[in-house]
C-alpha cells in the first residue's frame, strides 16, 4: 500500500497528474489506477506522529528483559 501511495505522490509532485487525482485513486479502490508503484528500496517508516487534538494515550514503557 505505501508504495502505491508513493508512486501516486510521486507522479503529482512531478506534475503528471493533478492533485484531484490522489482522491479519484483512493475511491477507486483498484491499486491498478495509481499507475506506478514505487519500488521497494529505500522505503521505510521513521515516525508516526498524531495532533494533539486526537488525545491519544501515551505509550507504555518498553517492557525489559534483560
């Protein structure tokens, strides 16, 4: 899925597509109109951050073994 949204980020960033057509993708429903899908390296999650507005718990502490 992230490199399908990628391949859809990357080819509006480039101007081949508008904006609008991240929306018609999605609604879509059909990985097939996203055109290119990204390849695999060099992809990966650093961070997840959520606002503040979504009052999300903290985490727990990391559980140690040893």
């Amino acid at each position: 899925m992230v490199r399908n949204l990628v391949g859809v980020l990357t080819a509006i960033g480039a101007g081949d597509q508008p904006e609008e057509w991240a929306i018609e993708v999605l609604l879509g429903r059909s990985r097939s109109r996203g055109g290119v899908t990204a390849p695999a390296c060099g992809l990966y999650l650093t961070a997840v951050e959520y606002p503040a507005q979504m009052a999300l718990p903290e985490p727990p502490e990391p559980i140690r073994f040893w």
